[in-house]
C-alpha cells in the first residue's frame, strides 16, 4: 500500500474519531430542545390533568373550603397551560441546525435565568399559602377562601418548585457540552468559526 494513502486514511480516521467524539452545535441544540420539549409536555399534563380532576371534584365540593381550594387549582392551570403550549411549540418546530452560536448561547443561558427566577417565585407562592393558612386563623369570615387557596398555593407552588429545580438540574448537565463547544470557537478579525485541532 502507498505510504501516502496509508498516512492520509490514519489522518482520516484520527479525524473521524475526534469529530464523533465532538457534540455539534446542532446535537447540543436538539437536546436542548428534547429537554425543553419534555418539559413541557410534563407542565400541560400536569395542568390538563389538575384541570380536569378539579372541574370534577368542584362538582360536588365536600364543604366551601374544598371548593375554593378546586377552584384555585383550575385557575393556576390555565395559566400553567398557557405558559406551557407556546414552549412546547417552539421546541416542536424549532430546527436545531438553524440557531447559531450566539442564539445557542442565549437561549441556553436564558432558559437557566427563567428556570431560577420560575423556583424562587415558586418558593414565595409556597410561603403564600402558608401565610393564608396562618391568616385563615383569625378571619373567620374568609376561613374558608384562605385555607383553600392557601392549600392551593402550597401544592402547585411544591409541584412548580419541583419540576424547575428537576429542569434546571437537566439543562446545568448540558453545561460541559456547551463549553466543549465553546472552547473550538476561534474568532478572528473577519469571523467566528467552529475549530476541531488536532
């Protein structure tokens, strides 16, 4: 065999192994938005379903407490809803091999800013309805509407809390892929590029 062809197929495959080894901007896209999109589908469902087992139950509440605390939970899931649909949307449609650096970067790092600011509102809706609940103690005529929308606030303040610190923690383990990405990033005077060494 040719010495020639024999040192250009190792290069070849040096060059294969490293750039297999790689996660493309395009890949870490498509995870990122697989994850975005799983979210999602969790957040509707998780509404949907509040608002259907809710809307049942607040058929025949068992006192006025109940009521209150079924009608808070529709309510809070409409607005889960509507956040969660626009999200799952643009994850389904998104073409990840159509967002650059700078749109990766962004959105990556505006996804974790939204996903900590989500937990510390949620950590005050829970503290909320603890605070209605302690309230509810000495108004007696609105015992019922706090205790509800306090026992309310608390359960999908905890499922809210939950599910952003389960998201934020998915997306932070993306975080060495990213920076893999960023290190082959070469800028010079007339560009910014993509740079595999070897």
């Amino acid at each position: 065999m040719n010495k020639k062809l024999l040192f250009i197929i190792i290069l070849f495959c040096f060059f294969s192994v490293d750039a297999l080894a790689q996660q493309s901007l395009g890949d870490f896209n498509q995870d990122r938005l697989q994850l975005n999109k799983v979210g999602m589908i969790v957040l509707s469902s998780w509404a949907v379903g509040n608002m259907g087992v809710n809307g049942v139950l607040l058929r025949n509440p068992s006192s006025n407490e109940q009521g209150h605390f079924y009608r808070m939970n529709i309510f809070w899931n409409v607005v889960n809803l509507g956040l969660a649909l626009p999200g799952l949307r643009y994850s389904l449609i998104t073409d990840p091999g159509s967002l650059g650096l700078a749109e990766t970067v962004g959105e990556y790092h505006q996804m974790g800013k939204v996903l900590l600011m989500n937990a510390g509102l949620d950590v005050a809706y829970i503290t909320g309805g603890f605070l209605m609940k302690e309230m509810a103690k000495t108004r007696e005529k609105k015992r019922d509407i706090l205790n509800g929308y306090g026992r309310s606030l608390i359960l999908q303040g905890g499922f809210l809390l939950a599910f952003d610190v389960i998201m934020f923690t998915a997306l932070q383990s993306e975080n060495k892929s990213l920076i893999n990405i960023l290190e082959h990033v070469q800028v010079n005077a007339n560009s910014i590029g993509l740079v595999w060494r070897f």
